[in-house]
C-alpha cells in the first residue's frame, strides 16, 4: 500500500538551495509508489514560537498551525531535509517542529542532509537525530547526505556530476529504511496504538 510520507524543508533564505533536494526527494519518493508533499516552512509561515499547537484551546489555533496539525497527524512518516548554518541546524525547520509534539510522534523519520562544501551537513544531521529523537519519531540509521548541493542538480532540477550520481545511487537504500520502519510502526499502532 502506498505510504504518506511528508518532505519537511526550512530555510527562509532568498537564494536557498536546499529546496532542490526537497523537491527532487518529493519526485523520487513518488517515483517509487508512495506519495510525498513538500511541508516548506517557509511558505506555512508559522511564527517564532510563542504557543504550541496542543496549547490552544480546540478551534483557536492560527487556521495555518491547525492545518499542519492534521497533515502530520495523518501521515506515515516524514523526511527531514536539513542543511547546517554554524555547525547546527536550522532556525526556519526546528522552529516549524517545535510547534508540534503529539502530530509527530511514534512514527519513523529519516534525515537528508545537505551543505555547500564538502561535508554535506552531518552536524546538523546528528543534531536533527537527537531532536527527532526526542520527539517520539524512531530516526532511521542510513543516511542520505549530499555534498556541494550548489552544483549538485540542473537546470531542471535532475542530480547532476558525481554528488548528484551519488545521490541517486543512495537513495532507494534510504527510502527502503524508511519503508520498512513506516509500514513496522503502522503495524504495532493499528494492533496497540500509542505506548502512552
Ligand atoms: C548562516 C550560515 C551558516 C552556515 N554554516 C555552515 C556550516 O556550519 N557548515 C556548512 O557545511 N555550511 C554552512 N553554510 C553554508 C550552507 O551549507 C549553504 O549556504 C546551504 O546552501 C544552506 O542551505 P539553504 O541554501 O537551503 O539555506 C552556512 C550558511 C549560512 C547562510
């Protein structure tokens, strides 16, 4: 059965590149026969946290929070695409999540991570692994981490040179941890649901 997977990207810079990866993981996920949609954080527009969504009374949510509320309620699992800024993560995506807690949690999320140079982004990666961790979402263990992502994708946005090649090659591997984890953690919820 076709799984409902969310691609959740955050940066708010003008000249942002990170976007290419999401929408490239949007089309190869769905490629595969799962559905993918892109959560753009920046397009939600949520605001620096003030409250999360579970503080709101029922019905009083800005209709944007409510909205996301119910997406990532429904869905299987999620992808996280995360550039690093400062040896960290990203202002833009980690304010979205810190919205959210109960929406997230006990479903798997795998992380994609990405830079300008040729680290592609793992601190922020590993960082992201112990806040989604924190969350009740199961992290899956292969990485999908894309260097030098300025040159990395064509005009059409296809993977292109030896990083975009290499990004092709890793990516069924990745998507294939993810599935299994979905389609495990759907099991146990529908046969007992939520631990606590
Ligand atoms: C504020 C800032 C800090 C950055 N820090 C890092 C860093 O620590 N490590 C790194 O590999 N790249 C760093 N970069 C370069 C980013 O990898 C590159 O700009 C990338 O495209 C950022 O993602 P985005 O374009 O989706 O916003 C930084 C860029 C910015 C704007």
């Amino acid at each position: 059965m076709s799984r409902d997977i969310l691609v959740l990207y955050g940066s708010y810079r003008r000249d942002r590149q990170g976007i290419k990866l999401a929408h490239w993981l949007v089309d190869a996920i769905d490629a595969r026969g799962d559905h993918a949609e892109l959560i753009d954080a920046k397009a939600v527009g949520l605001p620096i946290l003030d409250q999360r969504h579970s503080d709101y009374p029922p019905g009083e949510a800005p209709a944007a929070m409510a909205a996301l509320a119910v997406r990532l309620e429904n869905a299987d699992g999620f992808i996280f695409v995360v550039g690093e800024y400062n040896g960290g993560l990203q202002p833009g995506l980690k304010n979205l999540v810190d919205h959210y807690l109960p929406e997230f949690a006990w479903r798997p999320a795998a992380i994609a991570s990405y830079s300008a140079g040729p680290f592609a982004g793992v601190r922020s990666a590993t960082a992201w692994r112990t806040t989604l961790g924190a969350m009740a979402m199961v992290v899956t263990s292969t990485p999908l981490s894309l260097a030098r992502i300025g040159a990395a994708f064509d005009a059409d946005g296809k993977p292109t040179g030896e990083d975009g090649t290499r990004l092709i090659r890793a990516l069924p591997r990745f998507a294939d941890d993810l599935g299994w984890w979905i389609d495990a953690a759907k099991a146990q919820r529908a046969r007992v649901g939520a631990p606590f």
